[in-house]
C-alpha cells in the first residue's frame, strides 16, 4: 500500500521557535497540526522531520540554546514540551541538498504533504500534481484526500482512510458498500471522493442554512455534484420510502436524498439535518449520514 508521508517544514518550525520566548502561539498552533497528522493511524501515514533540529541556528543561536535557556515561564514551558513531544514521535528525515531538510525528502518522495506555512507552492520545485500543502488543522482531510487520489488508493483503503478523510459524515452504510453503487471504483474513483467530499464539506453548511431545495441542489450542481430528494411519486410508494429509511438511536430517519454517481444509477442516500433530532444528534455528532448506497432504489 502506498505511504503517505507529511514533512514538517523545518524553518517554519525553527522561526516559530526563535521567537517562543515573546509569543507561544505561532509554535502551538505549527504543534497542534503536526499532532492532527500524527493522530492519524501510523500504518496509513508517516510524519517526518529533521531528527536533530535542536542542533539548527536560529539568528546566531542553536535551537537548544534558545528553548532551553530561561523556560521558567510555564506557557513557554508547556509549548516546549508539547513540540518535544510531537518531535519525538514523528520520523526522521535527514538527507539535504541545499532546499531544506522537508523540501528534500518531499522531493525524494515525488508526492507527499508539506506542513508549513510558508507558500511553497509558488516554488519552481512544487509540483502541484502530486505535493499538497497542510498549513491547519482543516488542511489534514483534503491532503488525504488528493494523496489518495494520486496513488489510485482501492476501495478496502478508502475504507480505512474515510473516517480521516470525512470527518463531518457518519457513515450508517459501510464504505465498503460503494461497490454495490455500479460504478466501477478504480474508473470512478474521483467522482466518488468528490460527492463524498461534497457531503462532508458543503452539504452540512447547506441543509442547516435555511436556503430552498432548489438552492440546495444548485450549490451541489455548482460543485459538480447532481442531488435531489425523492419525487412525489416515489413518496407514494411505502414499500419504495421503507427501502430509505434506517434507524439511528431508536428514532427512525429517511434518507430521501441522494447524489447521483450517473444519471440512472449509483446513489448515495444521505440525511442531512441530524442536528433536528437531539438523539440523533448526540448520536452522530450532528454529522451527516450516508444511510444507504445502492445502484438504484425502488421507486
């Protein structure tokens, strides 16, 4: 399986570091995104970074010598030890030929994501195809996302990098089930994470906006993603309504939605405002559901 790999780019973290003595914060929030890639299972993604960056000079002084020397003050102490933590837990990558450490093990690499802040993608050396910038927290599902999609990722990994990739979904029908849509996944893969990626990111924004149906389904057509509830036909079909009708917390929930993989077949059925049920919400995180995948539903 393919290793995805996050770099840490050593002169973000080396300028946040020159200056902890007078400001934490840029050095806690580099921190907290490195620790959201590490969160990630390390048997589907590898952190790495210079493995002796105390040794670095940072405006004449070595790093050791600038966090170690009159930390008494406990919000720097605590910072110094949140990144010592995160140093240490991340693996090494050494080598340099002159861009910087995380530069060239990107390099070496070929495709990977860079933590950093600095615009790296403007750089001759970036290649936007294969390289995708982390500078948050929110930047850790999209890169896998795009990493996913450059190495041609199967479905069984999909189906252990979905819960990283979609935090906003709570997946009722198994990712797995995807291979019951009728869409070849290896041909479909990109349309497939893209209606995914809508779910997770515009619909929950969307359905709790108060916005018409018909504005709902325009922003997902902008998107480039068809949806649309069940017509009035198909509501006067019980047999056909039960077919999309789960149960999440005792209370029952119809999940009428649905994104269209192909005109005719491959839906997704989702329900969107699970925030309107306090069980369901509690339930689910307020997430939205994807609570049957099929080819096509009754109607």
């Amino acid at each position: 399986m393919p290793d995805i790999h996050f770099f840490v780019d050593e002169e973000v973290l080396l300028n946040a570091l020159a200056c902890i003595h007078r400001d934490c914060e840029p050095l806690d929030k580099f921190v907290q995104v490195i620790d959201a890639a590490l969160d990630i299972d390390s048997n589907l993604a590898t952190v790495c970074c210079y493995s002796d960056v105390y040794s670095l000079e940072v405006n004449g002084s070595d790093v050791a010598q600038l966090v170690f020397e009159g930390n008494e003050e406990g919000s720097v102490r605590d910072s110094i030890v949140k990144f010592q933590i995160a140093h240490s837990r991340t693996v090494a990558c050494d080598s340099n030929n002159g861009s910087g450490f995380a530069n060239t093990a990107l390099l070496d690499a070929g495709a990977g994501a860079l933590i950093s802040t600095n615009g790296r993608q403007h750089e001759s050396w970036w290649d936007e195809n294969a390289m995708t910038l982390v500078a948050d927290v929110a930047h850790v599902p999209p890169a896998l996302r795009s990493l996913f999609l450059h190495y041609k990722m199967s479905l069984d990994l999909l189906v252990l990098y979905a819960p990283i990739m979609y935090e906003n979904i709570y997946f009722y029908a198994e990712v797995a089930e995807l291979k019951s849509t009728g869409v070849d996944f290896d041909s479909g893969r990109a349309e497939i994470l893209s209606h995914l990626t809508y779910l997770n990111d515009v619909a929950p924004v969307d359905f709790r906006s108060g916005i018409s149906a018909k504005e709902i389904i325009g922003n997902a057509r902008a998107y480039g993603v068809e949806i649309s509830p069940e017509s009035p036909s198909t509501h006067k079909n019980k047999a056909a309504m039960k077919e999309r009708e789960i149960n999440i917390a005792g209370e029952k929930i119809l999940c009428e939605w649905h994104t269209k993989l192909q005109p005719t077949y491959g839906r997704i059925h989702f329900y969107a405002r699970s925030y309107a049920n306090e069980k369901v919400a509690k339930a689910v995180n307020k997430k939205v559901i994807v609570g049957v995948i099929a080819a096509h539903l009754t109607t």
